[in-house]
C-alpha cells in the first residue's frame, strides 16, 4: 500500500452522502423528555471529605441512593 490519502479524501461530499431525508437527531426542536440526566456516581477531594455514614475522612465518596458514602459504606 503506497498510497497516501488525505483525510479530505473519506469526507463525502453532497452527491456523495445520499441522504434525502434528515437522519434521527438532525431536527434540534426533538423533543428529549423521556431521558434522564446524567448524574455522578462518584466524587473526589484533594483533602478528603468526611463520610456521612461512619464519618471517616476519605478521597473518593461513591453515590448511595442520594448521598455520597465511603467505600465501605457503599452497597455494592
């Protein structure tokens, strides 16, 4: 294979596309209601956060139900 490509060269053009109709996505007025945010499911601290559960001081709480916890605490 001696041949180099541009990456210009995978990029389709109008004709090229084919897409008559819009893809899914295409229309920003959708509405997306029926998501759910994203939510965390872990936070850190540089100086360590006290655990509500058994208040030890660790760097990494994890998400339990609607508060963070310990390692230890978590309900894996």
């Amino acid at each position: 294979m001696s041949e180099e490509y541009s990456l210009d060269d995978f990029v389709p053009t109008d004709d090229e596309d084919g897409q008559t109709e819009p893809s899914a996505g295409d229309n920003p007025d959708e509405s997306v209601d029926d998501t759910d945010p994203a939510v965390a499911t872990s936070r850190w601290s540089s100086d360590g956060e006290t655990c509500p559960d058994c208040d030890s001081t660790v760097f990494r709480l994890w998400r339990h139900e609607n508060t963070f916890v310990c390692a230890d605490c978590k309900e894996w």
